[in-house]
C-alpha cells in the first residue's frame, strides 16, 4: 500500500498509486533488500515516539536523572525495535508459484513461497522470521500470516477473483510485518508477472447435450451422450465388473455351453460429440460460451468423445484432461 494520503481525492490517489506502482519491475521472484523495504510508524509507535519526546522535555525542564535514563532506554528500544522490524523482510526471497486456472467468478488462489537466508550479514547464521504477513493490495479478503525458519520456506495463500474469461494479471500484492512490537510497520510492493486464466463461467444449471453420433458417420446411430443406456451384449471378458453382466442372458448361455454376457457401454469408444457455438442456441457470445464450458465439463463427466466447433474453427473430437484443458482454453481466449 503506497504512503498517499487518505485526504486526496479517490482520483487523485489512485492515479498516484498507479503512476508510483508502474515504476515497480514486474517479476515471479523478489528479493527483498533496502532499495525496496519502506518502514513508517504505526499509530502505538506515534503515540510512542510523543510519550519518549515528553519524558526528555520534562527531564531536561526538571533535571531529572532518573528522567533521562527513562527516556534514553525506551527511545533505545524503539531503536532496536525498527532496526528489527526492517530486518525480518531484509534478505526474505519471494516466489509466486504458477496459478492454476480458474472458472470466472471463482477465487485464483495464489501460493507465495517465502524464503529465509540460512546465512546472514558478514557470514552469521540466519535467523527465523516473525510475523509475515501477506494480502493483495487494495483488498479487504484479510491477510495470510506466516512465520519463516531459519534457512527454510513458508508458504503464504492469498486469493482474489476474476471477474470474466480470458488471462488476468496477478494483482499487486503486499507483504508487511508489524514484528516485534507494533512500533513501525516494514513493507514492500511486489508486482507478480504470472498472470491467472479464468474458464468461461460454466451455464447452472447445464443445458441438454447435444446428439452426440457415430463415429463412422452413420446418422441412425444417433442417441444422446450420458446415464446408463447400453449400446448391447458382447461375450464376458476377464476384468469386467459384476454388474454389468446381463445373468438371464447368461444362464441361457451356460445352460448351451457358452460363456457370460456383459453389457456393452463403450459408448465414448464408439461415439462422438460435437460442441457448436451455432447450435448453442443462444444470442450472446458470453452466453454461447458459458453453455459450451458446461457441455465440455459434462461430456467429459461421460466419457464421450467430443469436439468443438467455434467461429470456423475445430477441435478434434477427443477426451482426457488434456482435451479438456485444450476445449476449456479456446473458450477462455476467445475474441
């Protein structure tokens, strides 16, 4: 969060902080050092810093010994205490993990690996790192709070929403520690690279399939993709399950010397399922994309094969998650 101050016009402040954050470099590894460390007193550590300055005017108006030694001490210990403050970021290192995509309006979450120095100035052994915390800037979600061993990692989650498909940048994020005694407040500003993929919100609830077809092409194989309809029999072969055996038909079977029926529900190997925006019946195209992702996600559920038809181009008819990905991302990137 930049130092602006709360009296400016929401305008004003806001073109600051985007005029002040554009100046800070873009990267997935940070490592934080005095030219990108701020450090400012808290509301207590006001309060302190007035308290130590009205002990020293009383001490020197009164000439009081026992006055000075006071006020030397505790303005001592707000030495130190920012002195640490600034230390427990000084040297951190900053690793923003890839985000995975997303559907629109769900939270991306964001892992940020945190990293403690196993050596510190001049050689000295590291030391753990108090009191962490993590949040994305200009935002109300709360702050993710870690601490750090010595020479080890933590890892910090943040998450923030996306409000509509395509690639969105990762926001600013903020990182701030209060440590040791909520005196000064030490920060930095880390603008991540990476950038979150947000899926087209799927269509609730999931309009019908369309008809999926033979994969040879025959249009009298025609039938709807899902539930439990067999396409017929086939002899019983190691490995299938119990249930699907069709037992009247092969009690006739034994009692004529032959094996075990099973149910034949292959039907993914055998058919194939288009998605075509023109046949999505809708007007939009946010709308016409929402309703394919939902198709996608219940083909997929199926086990069917399935292609994409959209703005002239295809997709293959095909399944796995690789496919599914590759369905998904053509509708996030679609203009």
């Amino acid at each position: 969060m930049t130092p602006i101050p709360a009296y400016l016009p929401a305008a004003w402040r806001h073109r600051i902080s985007a005029w002040w954050q554009s100046r800070i470099p873009l990267t997935d590894t940070l490592t934080l050092n005095q030219g990108n460390i701020y450090i400012v007193p808290t509301r207590a550590g006001l309060m302190f810093l007035l308290t130590v300055a009205l002990l020293l005017v009383a001490s020197i108006n009164y000439q009081l010994g026992l006055g000075y030694l006071l006020t030397f001490l505790l303005a001592g210990a707000g030495f130190m205490s920012m002195l640490i403050t600034h230390g427990t970021l000084r040297g951190l290192t900053l690793h923003l993990r890839a985000p995975a995509s997303v559907f629109a309006g769900e939270p991306a979450v964001l892992e940020a690996v945190l990293t403690a120095p196993a050596r510190g100035l001049a050689g000295r052994p590291g030391r753990a790192r108090w009191g962490i915390g993590l949040s994305v800037d200009d935002s109300d979600a709360g702050w993710a709070w870690v601490d750090v061993p010595a020479g080890a990692q933590a890892t910090a989650t943040v998450s923030f929403v996306p409000i509509g498909r395509g690639l969105h940048p990762v926001p600013t994020l903020r990182l701030q520690t209060p440590f040791p005694l909520g005196l000064f407040r030490a920060w930095t500003v880390w603008r991540p690279a990476a950038k979150v993929l947000a899926y087209p919100r799927p269509e609730t609830p999931c309009a019908p399939l369309p008809v999926s077809r033979s994969a040879r092409g025959d249009p009298t194989g025609t039938r709807r993709v899902g539930g439990d309809e067999t396409e017929g029999v086939r002899n019983w072969q190691r490995g299938d399950p119990l249930n699907q055996i069709v037992w009247k038909k092969s009690v006739r079977a034994l009692e004529t010397g032959g094996d075990l029926v099973s149910r034949d529900t292959s039907v993914a190997a055998h058919r194939e399922l288009w998605l075509d925006d023109q046949q999505a019946g809708l007007s939009g195209i946010e709308q016409r994309l929402s309703r394919l992702a939902a198709w996608a996600i219940a083909a997929e559920r199926a086990g069917a094969d399935y292609g994409l038809r959209l703005g002239g181009r295809e997709w293959p008819p095909a399944h796995g998650a690789s496919h599914h990905r590759q369905v998904l991302e053509a509708l996030a990137l679609w203009s």
